[in-house]
C-alpha cells in the first residue's frame, strides 16, 4: 500500500506578535509565564516519531531503489561511469559559484541517463548538491552551500537509448 502523503503545516495563531508576561510568584523572584496573544488559527503538524519515522522509511526506501537499480545495472552489464569531481567555491555566502562542467568518458546517445552523486568530503557546508545540464557528452554539477572545498564521487547509468 502506497504512503500517503503528509503535508505538514506551521501552527498560526492570529497575532504573534505580542506575548503577555505574567510573573509567577510561586516558583520564584525571575520566574514568568510567557502567554501568546490570539486565537489559534491553524493547528500545526506535530513533530513525533509517527511522522519522522515515515520521513525516515521513505528515505531508506529511495536508497534501497537506488542500490537496486545499480545492481540491476550491473547483472544486466550496463556501463557504469564512475568519477571524482571537487567543486570549489571563491564566493562569499550567500553567493556560490561551485558549478563545474564534467566531460562524460563515454559519449551518450543522449542526456536521458542517471547521474548519482554522493558527497565524499567537504570543507564547511555543502547544502545539496545539484546536477544540470546534462547533454551526450557531459553534465553541469554543483553545490548550493558556503563550503569553499567539496569532494563528489559520482556515478553514471544510461543514455543509451536512441
């Protein structure tokens, strides 16, 4: 059975942007009670282990399709591009221009392939990395954090298809 999905919401309330502080004499001389003005507007989602284990489960499942697919790949002799690529990045945050291009060993029929990147080592934060552009003979790939240095193994699968 399929999950379904959660779509999470903040809680609002109708105005917050006053609190009314009361003091507590009982607990103590710097003891207050914080109160938010307003009306409860909208229930948020609530963070428990029922909704972030799902996230977690859907997550394990996208790595476990992909471990498939690879696998898939290589009982079927699929070529496997393998590499190696470090994004530098000269920029102050918020700017980043960690894009670089990678030339593909093996020329593709076209860009409908599979590129699967995974961080390998970083120098700061990395955020997430992006792949774009990608064409026969090579694809665009960065980074969206402020790490100055990032290290990303890479693997291709397909675009052999006319």
């Amino acid at each position: 059975m399929p999950k379904q999905r959660v779509y999470w919401q903040d809680f609002a309330r109708s105005d917050e942007t006053y609190f009314h502080v009361k003091p507590v004499p009982s607990k103590g001389a710097d003891v207050n009670q914080i109160t938010p003005f307003g009306t409860v507007m909208q229930e948020g989602t609530p963070q428990d282990s029922q909704h972030f284990n799902s996230m977690d489960e859907s997550l394990f499942a996208h790595e476990l399709a992909i471990g498939m697919l690879i696998n898939f790949a290589r009982q079927n002799r699929f070529e496997i591009e393998k590499g190696t690529v470090v994004l530098t990045n000269t920029s102050v945050f918020p700017f980043n221009n960690s894009q670089k291009s990678v030339p593909l060993k093996t020329r593709r029929e076209n860009g409908d392939y599979i590129v699967i990147a995974e961080v390998a080592e970083s120098k700061g934060n990395y955020g997430e990395i992006v792949v774009s552009d990608r064409l026969n003979n090579g694809f665009k790939i960065a980074h969206t954090g402020s790490a100055k240095s990032v290290t990303v193994n890479y693997q291709i699968i397909g675009g052999y298809m006319k």
